[in-house]
C-alpha cells in the first residue's frame, strides 16, 4: 500500500497557498461593499461599478490560460509574486479612482490580470501536483477551505474601515495587506508527486499541443467547463449585488456584510467537505447536487418573505455551496488529463467561469438600472442552476491520458 500522507513540503504549501488565497479572495469577496458609497459619492449609476467588477473577471478569465502556461512553466511562486504586486498596485489605483475609465483600469484591468495569479486555478493546481492522487481532492478541498476563512475575516474589517474611514482609505489599508502575497508566494515549493514504485513510462510524454487537441476533442471537458460558466454567474451575481439588493428592501449595509461573511465562514465548511467527497464518490454526481440545492436555496429565498433570519440563513445555505464547485472541479481535470498541465487546463475551464462571472456582474447592474430591481437576473439564475444539472449528465473522470 502507497503512503497517502502529506510531506512536510506540501504541508507548507498548503499553509502558504491557505493564507494566499484567504488575502487574495477575501479583499475580492468584500468589492461588492464599495457598490453603493462609490457609486453615490460619484454619481454613478450601479451599471458604471458593476461594468468594471465584470470587466475585471472577464480579463481574469481570459488571461488565466496563460498565466497557467506560465505557472506550469516557470513556477508557481513567481507567477503568484508577480500577481501579489499588481494585485497591491490596482487597489492602490482604485483607492484614487474617480472616473469610470480609471476604475475600469484598475478594479478592470490590472485587478483581472492580478487575481488570475494569485487565486485558485494556479494555488489549487500547485497543490494537486504535489498531492498523492488518492489524496488530491481533498488536498485541494482543504486550501480551498482555509483560503475561504479570509472571506469571512476580510467583510466585517473592510466595512469597519469603510465606517471610520471611507471607501478609499479601505482601498489603501486592503493594499497595504494583500502585499504580504508576495513573500508569502516563497512557500509554494513542493515538488510534483511521483510515485516511488512508479514503472517508467514506455509512451512519449506528451507535449502542450497534444494535450491541447486531447481537451479540444473531449467533449466532457467542454460539459464541465459549460457547468462552471454557471458557477461563475451566480456567485459574482450575488457577492456584487445583494449588498444593494438588500438596501433596496430597507435593510443597512451592515446585514448586506454579514450576509457574505456567513457565505465566507460556511464556505470553509463547504469546499472541505466537497473536497473530502470528492475523494470517495463520483465528482460528476456531487457537482450535479450542488447546483441542484442552489436552484432550491435561491427559489426559496425569493418565496419567503425577506427578513433577517431568511437573509442569513440564505447565507449560511450558499455558503455550504459558494465554492464546493471548485476543489470537484479541478480534481476532475486532474483526473481526465493528469498534472504536468493542470494549472492551464484549469485555466481554460475557469475562463468559462469568469464569461460567467462577467455576465453575472454586468447584467446585474444593467437589470437594476432598467428597472429598479434584479428580478430577471434571479430568474435567470435559477433557470442556469438547473442547466447545471443537466450538463454534468455527460462528465465524466476518465482519463484520457497517462500521467
């Protein structure tokens, strides 16, 4: 029997991409706190915030591929040094932005190309190569879940700093902070997992093309990808806008914060656990539960009457199912094509989550706009929650290539 347990140099990079991901998601998780003091101290409508939120997940989706390319090249720890920094200099930027072409460069452009270094296609992947096979799913679940804890940490303290300060100190102390990704980027040293009995491969490894053309025809790679467009819609969705959601029903900015910490607190809870099934049930399945209680949970909300209790139970629930898709789906990646280039792989699957997320984030400033309220994106939501469902019928986690 194989030893299963985690080396020593895993366990640091677990630690070091847990406290990475933890700064990184966390100011991420808390923008949508910005939506309303910016837009009203500007004269914004919530189309001008919300364009630069989906802009910024468009370009963290479509550079992701190549940042993974770099990372699976070069290294993890230089890739997410580099992303530590721009992440520091584009909430610097944002801290002085007064118009929507500057905020659109620095939350848009330079915090897109920021977060597609330092969040979970390149840590998650980085983790999975160093991790037994038998041990990987759940390797990822538990970065995944530490990192979530700097969801829930990271709310309460920036709306406290927006309380006593203003939007734009927050900006400048959440910069200051996320400059510590770039020491910490150092622990991501384990090397890829080898198997000591392992027979010598008697095939050619295979290079980037061919791996290329093995995705491009495989089509359960391109149901799972179609399955994370959904994910993306939806927790960009609803991270931006149910602070204003909440407000347009008469709650304060507080209940709106202690919505997404509780997403950000049973987040940990939730990606563990998808992470540990993940290890001993079909991936596939779990994925199609998943997105099968989000339909229930957002029907639900919508059906009672909105109260506090409703609210942050609405949150406890999205939180157990925030981002339990992401440990499933990178582990089945891993499994179809193996980890020599896992982290671009991811990478394309994950730019279909951002097409998701920027849609998600846009639609829903443009709909409340329209209209004064969100009611079609939360129709729309539960319509994709559905085809969700549908589409993991034709994923599966056979691989397609020897590792």
């Amino acid at each position: 029997m194989s030893d299963t347990r985690f080396s020593k140099p895993l366990i640091y990079m677990l630690i070091g991409s847990a406290i990475i991901l933890a700064l990184s998601l966390g100011v991420r998780h808390a923008f949508g706190l910005y939506l309303v003091p910016m837009s009203t101290e500007f004269g914004w409508g919530h189309n001008v915030f919300s364009l630069a939120i989906a802009m910024q997940n468009l370009i963290w989706g479509a550079v992701q591929p190549i940042t993974g390319a770099f990372a699976d090249k070069y290294g993890s720890k230089v890739v997410v040094a580099v992303g530590g920094a721009l992440y520091t200099l584009g909430l610097l930027l944002m801290a002085v932005s007064s118009t929507g072409m500057l905020l659109n460069l620095s939350a848009g452009l330079i915090l897109g190309l920021a977060l597609s270094a330092t969040s979970f296609p390149v840590l998650l992947s980085a983790v999975g190569r160093a991790a037994h096979p038998e041990k990987r799913s759940l390797a990822m679940g538990i970065a995944s879940a530490a990192g979530s804890f700097g969801q829930f940490i990271m709310l309460p303290s920036t709306l406290l700093l927006l309380q006593k300060f203003g939007w734009s100190s927050a900006l400048v102390v959440s910069a200051i902070i996320i400059a510590l990704i770039i020491p910490l980027a150092w622990m991501l040293k384990a090397p890829m997992y080898v198997a000591a009995n392992a027979p010598a491969s008697t095939q050619p490894a295979l290079g980037l093309k061919d791996i290329l053309k093995l995705a491009w025809e495989h089509k359960p790679f391109w149901f799972l990808s179609l399955g994370f467009f959904v994910c993306g819609f939806q927790v960009v969705f609803i991270g931006i806008h149910l602070p204003g959601y909440l407000i347009d029903h008469g709650f304060n900015a507080t209940t709106g914060t202690i919505f997404l910490a509780l997403v950000g607190l049973f987040n940990i809870v939730g990606t563990y656990t998808a992470g540990w099934l993940g290890g001993k049930y079909s991936k596939p399945k779990l994925l199609m539960g998943l997105y099968g209680l989000r339909s229930i949970a957002i029907i639900a909300f919508l059906a009672l009457p909105l109260s506090t209790w409703t609210i942050y139970t609405f949150g406890v629930i999205m939180g157990l199912l925030w981002l339990s898709t992401v440990p499933l789906t990178n582990g089945i990646v891993a499994n179809m094509f193996g980890v020599k280039y896992l982290t671009m792989l991811s990478g394309i699957v994950f730019f279909t989550h951002q097409v998701g997320s920027f849609f998600g984030g846009w639609l829903g400033g443009v709909n409340h706009d329209m209209t004064g309220d969100y009611n079609a994106i939360w129709i729309f939501s539960i319509v994709l929650s559905l085809f969700g469902v549908f589409v993991h019928f034709f994923v599966n986690e056979e691989s397609v290539v020897n590792e």
